[in-house]
C-alpha cells in the first residue's frame, strides 16, 4: 500500500529526471502523464511493500498504525515511499545504481531510516493521532497538590492539609470549615 502519490514523487524529486522514465518511446512524460502512470503506481505499491517488510517483523508497527500518522512521521513515511518509489522508477529502465544514487539521495537514506526503524532506533510517533486534542491524565502525590495550591492561593492554602494525603492537618478540627479529624 503507497502512503505516497506521484505527485509527493513530483515535489520531492526532480521531475525532469522522473518524467523521463514514464514513457517507453523514450520522451518525457508530463506532469498529468506522470500522474496517470500505471509503471509509477506499480513502484509506489512496491516501496510501500518495502516499507512494510522493514516495519512488520519488528512489531512495533501494524499497517493501521502506519496509516493513522500524522504530521512529521506522516511526512516522513511519504518522504521515504517517495524517495524508494522515485528510485524503482529509475531501476525498471535498466538506470545504474551509481547513477540512482546520485540523483535519488533520499533512496540511500530511506533505506537507512528503515533499518532504524526495524531495528528501533528510529521511532514513528503514532500516539499522536490518538491522543490529539485530548486531556492527560495526570496524577499528583500530596506535596504536588499543595505546592499547586500554594501557587494559585497562596498562603491560604495552609489552613488545612487533609490527613488522606499523608501530612496532618495543622489546624484544630472545625476551624475555618476544615471538618478533618485534626490527626
């Protein structure tokens, strides 16, 4: 499956080097015809066979979490099917590799980021999407809710420590509608 489109392939790589592989009568490919190519969805489903080979042995990725990312490891992931995909492109016309590496230097470094990621070096931030827009859930000891306490009301904040929170209150019971035991 591709995360990238041809026209990721077109804002990455240098389209005059990529047109030229489109067309089997050896002219160069427009943009459109580019687009519609059949050979450049044939490489961007193979990089995206790759990309998966790397990631699923290793564990730490599922496909649906690759497709749920998003921003920069989103980017990334396009990034690095672009780069495999430009790179299939060249070798399905016979392209040497000194030549592939030269004009595709991201192809070198896909190749690396994958590694890192089977090896978990590298890592996809794929909580982001899930956890976006919501709440945390924080816990905080007592010493952290009364340093909080402090900071919002001051010195008002001492009038009562509940007993529950392993300090004991400091005030005699009842006084200023503290109800604790005064333990």
């Amino acid at each position: 499956m591709p995360w990238a489109t041809p026209q990721n392939m077109l804002d990455r790589v240098d389209n005059r080097w990529l047109c030229r592989f489109v067309k089997d009568d050896g002219t160069m490919a427009t943009p459109l015809e580019f687009q519609a190519s059949q050979r450049v969805s044939c490489c961007l489903t193979d990089a995206g066979g790759v990309i998966l080979a790397y990631t699923l042995p290793a564990r730490r990725y599922t496909k649906d979490d690759l497709n749920a990312l998003t921003g920069d490891s989103l980017s990334l992931l396009v990034r690095m099917n672009a780069d495999l995909a430009s790179a299939f492109l060249a070798q399905s016309r016979q392209v040497p590799q000194e030549e592939i590496a030269r004009t595709v230097p991201g192809y070198g470094l896909a190749l690396k980021l994958l590694e890192m990621l089977n090896d978990g070096t590298l890592i996809f931030d794929k909580d982001a999407a899930a956890f976006a827009g919501l709440p945390t859930n924080q816990s905080y000891c007592a010493s952290t809710v009364v340093t909080y306490a402090r900071r919002y009301f001051g010195d008002a904040a001492d009038t009562c420590r509940q007993p529950w929170w392993g300090i004991p209150c400091s005030q005699p019971p009842g006084r200023m509608g503290c109800g604790c035991t005064g333990a």
